[in-house]
C-alpha cells in the first residue's frame, strides 16, 4: 500500500488501531527502562495516529513520530496535547525507506510497519544506525505463521517478516529478544513477531 491507499484507510476509518499501545512494546519499552534504559529521545517510526508516541511521552519521552501517511498525521496532532506530561512529540510526514533524524537517540518503535521483506529488513538496519550507544530498537509485526494460525494483519506473505528476517536486520545490533509473541485479539490469537534489540555498548 502507498501513502494514499493509507490516507484513504485513515479516512474511512479513524481510531483503527485503537487508542491503547500494543501491550508487548510497552512491556518492552518498560523492561528496557528497569534495566537501565534512561528516558530520553525516542522515534516512533511508522507512528500511524500516534498510539504509540503518545504514550512514550505520556511517559516523558521526547518522541519524534513519523509516517507517510499526511492523513494519519493529521490526526495523530489533532489527538495530542502535552498538557499534564512531561515528554513532547513532534509530528513529521517522512517514508520510512528514506527519512532519518538529525540526531541519534535512545529508542526506536516501529509497530505493525509491513514492507517487502528487503526494505522492512534495509529500514530495521538503518534505524539501528540512529542509536546512541546502549539505545533499544523494538520491532513488533505480524507473523508470517498468523496467515495459518493467527487472526487478522496483512495476508500477503510477501510482506510478513519471519524472525529470520527480522534477525538479518539486527545483525549488527545485540539482541535483547527475536520471538513469536500470542496476542489475544477477541475470541482468538494473533501471532505477532517481535525484535528487541540494542545498540552495543563502547567498552
Ligand atoms: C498498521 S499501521 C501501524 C501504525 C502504528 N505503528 C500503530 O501500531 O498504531 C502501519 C503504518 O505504517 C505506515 N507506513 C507504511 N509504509 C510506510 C513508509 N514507507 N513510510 C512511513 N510510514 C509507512 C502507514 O501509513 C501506517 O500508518
């Protein structure tokens, strides 16, 4: 899908993805912090209406957010308000493929962004060259196994990275966690795919 199929998708169909964060990134993003992540910057790529950004900064995260989609943007500053927090987002119209930030930072989100498997592998790698030493990148997609025994998510296989996928894109990264994760949705079961990942530390 390019950016207008998903201008037309956030159109038709506001709230999509819900308000909530997917609770796998932010038990990620919590673990990373109880282990001596410090609260910093943070870039949501693909942020789609900002689920995930909001709540970064509802959490004192500066967050960057980015998507191609200028209607999903729109939205996502029409929900925000730094009112009663202490971090801040800025929100950018950018592609994934070619944006970069101007700064390294500590954290990187990318939820649900499915890409021909070369370019979703080529934009985790790249991304990990947007850590500070010791900054997390979290990855968290649909499986390729959730067409047979998941529930909803893209069907087209071409574009649902498998955790080797996921690991070519790591490959200069440590790896915290590179798994399957079940996710209630309704009465069945999605099945995710998750990269939990660090930048190594000079030593
Ligand atoms: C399934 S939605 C997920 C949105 C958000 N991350 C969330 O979890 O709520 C996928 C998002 O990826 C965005 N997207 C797809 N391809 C993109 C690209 N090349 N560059 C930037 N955003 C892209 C779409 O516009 C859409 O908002």
């Amino acid at each position: 899908m390019d950016a207008s199929d998903w201008n037309a998708r956030y159109l038709a169909q506001p709230d999509v993805w819900g308000t909530t964060p997917a609770a796998r990134i932010v038990a990620e993003v919590t673990n990373a912090e109880d282990h001596g992540l410090t609260v910093g910057t943070a870039i949501d790529l693909a942020c789609g209406d900002g689920r995930h950004a909001r709540w970064l900064a509802a959490h004192g995260w500066d967050v960057t957010a980015v998507d191609f989609s200028e209607v999903a943007i729109e939205q996502a500053r029409d929900k925000d308000s730094d009112e009663g927090r202490s971090g801040h987002v800025d929100w950018v119209v950018g592609d994934a493929t070619t944006w970069s930030p101007a700064e390294q930072v500590d954290l990187v989100v990318i939820g649900f962004l499915h890409l021909e498997l070369d370019a979703l592998t080529r934009v985790i790698s790249e991304a990990g060259r947007w850590l500070r030493p010791g900054g997390h990148l979290v990855y968290l997609g649909h499986a390729p196994e959730n067409l047979a025994r998941g529930v909803g998510g893209p069907q087209d296989p071409t574009v649902l990275p498998t955790v080797a996928d996921l690991a070519r894109g790591a490959a200069d990264l440590e790896v915290v966690s590179l798994r399957h994760d079940l996710r209630p949705a309704g009465q069945a079961t999605a099945v995710d795919v998750l990269l939990h990942a660090r930048n190594w530390e000079r030593r």
